[in-house]
C-alpha cells in the first residue's frame, strides 16, 4: 500500500505536471518559458507516477529535494517572465539588460505572472518540504 505522503506527493505532482503542460500548449507560440514548462511538466508527471510504484523505494530521500527543485524551477520561470527576461510569446520580452521590447510598458512588463503556476509551485515546495522532513513517510505502508 502506497504511504499518504508518497499519495499527496503524486497527486501535487500529477496537478503541477498537467498545469505545466497545459501552459505549454496554450502558448500563442513555442518560446524558451514554453519549452520550459512543457519539458518539466513530463519530469513532473513521471515522478508522480513513479511515486505510485514500487520504484519509488529506489528515489529514496531524493523525492523531496527533487519536488523542491521542480518547485524552483517554476518559480523561478515565473519570476524571469514577470520582470520581462523571458519572452512570453506576446512579443514582450526583453534580453537581459532589463529593456522594454517592442514597445513594451511598466505596466504591461509585469503580465507574466500566472497564479496557478505560483500557487502550485508553492504548494509543490511545501509537499517536497514535507518529504524531505520526514523520509520514513515515504515508505509503503506494507512496510515494505
């Protein structure tokens, strides 16, 4: 029998995996933050699945830590799309230097932000959190 914390696990994941992908393949065109999300939201999906299996016994410790980094990863795109460092598909992003492209304004450099994502890339940082804090929870309940 899976643990409750490996069930919790997966079901964050398979709901940050499916947001992810479905940010992807909404996207007006395939851009950096697009490839992104569409390549960690497989990784994503595959760990949650691997959490319902017997071969999560072989991620060990490793399952917590690596939600946390899946947890960085989309917070960390958010924040580069909310400050206009990553192109959106809108035509606003910027390079590096912080400037406006295309015309782009203040008020429109901050449109990045997806809440959705946010909210499950905190709540994914918190579940990988709790993984980590308490490995014998991962464990099957069969003991085994």
């Amino acid at each position: 029998m899976v643990s409750n914390t490996r069930l919790y696990g997966a079901s964050i994941a398979f709901a940050s995996g499916l947001y992810s992908l479905w940010s992807a393949s909404s996207a007006s065109e395939m851009v950096t933050s697009s490839w992104l999300m569409l390549g960690l939201g497989v990784v994503v999906l595959v760990h949650g699945t691997v959490l319902l299996t017997h071969l999560a016994d072989r991620l060990g410790t490793a399952s917590g830590p690596l939600m946390i980094g899946y947890a960085a990863v989309m917070l960390l795109n958010q924040a580069l799309l909310a400050n206009g460092m990553l192109d959106d598909g809108s035509g606003m992003g910027t390079g590096m230097d912080g400037g406006m492209g295309m015309g782009g304004s203040a008020m429109t450099s901050g449109m990045g932000w997806d809440a959705g994502m946010v909210a499950l890339a905190l709540l994914m940082l918190v579940s990988g959190l709790i993984m980590t804090r308490s490995p014998s929870g991962m464990a099957d309940s069969s003991g085994m």
